[in-house]
C-alpha cells in the first residue's frame, strides 16, 4: 500500500497563505502611504493657491497642479503594479516548488 505525503502540498499551503499575509499588509502600508502623499499634495496646493493674483496664475497653477497630481498618481499606480508583479512571481515559485 502507497501512503501518500501530505507534507509537502502543505507546507506550500502555509508558505502561500504567509505570503497572502505579507502581501496584504504590504498593500496596507502602500494605501497608507497613498493617502498620506495626497493629503500632503492637495495641502500643500491649497497653500500655493493662496498667491494667485491673476486670471494667468490660476490657469498655471490648475494646469500644474494637475500635471503634478496625474505623475503622482502614476507613481503610485506603479508602485501597486511593482508589488503585484513580485507577489505573482513569488507565487509562482512556490507553485513550482510543490510540482517538484
């Protein structure tokens, strides 16, 4: 009679269900973090905004402060996209891992 190993399809269970949590909490921080950058930006505009003196100056600004606001954006976006990428990599790992 074969007995069949549990061991290791478990062991990658825990390892992705660690992973899961890493993640999470990565994802977390990154929110965090997002949050805290968009307060600081649209503050920090809002100080800016108070010397605007003509109808020229409030044209410049809106326009770069939403240049500024779009690449932030972006910056963030990528950072989220980094995060996925390497969590789908380390997954696959592990994956790959319980095949052998």
């Amino acid at each position: 009679m074969n007995t069949i190993d549990f061991q290791k399809p478990v062991e990658a269970v825990k390892a992705l269900m660690a992973m899961q949590a890493e993640t999470i909490t990565k994802s977390i921080e990154l929110q965090k973090k997002s949050g805290e950058q968009l307060m600081s930006f649209f503050k920090s505009e809002a100080e800016k905004a108070k010397n605007l003196k003509s109808p020229e100056d409030v044209v410049k600004f809106n326009v770069d402060a939403n240049t500024a606001l779009f690449e932030l954006m972006k910056s963030q976006g990528e950072a989220f996209a980094k995060l996925a990428e390497e969590t789908r990599k380390a997954a696959l790992a592990q994956f790959q891992n319980l095949t052998k």
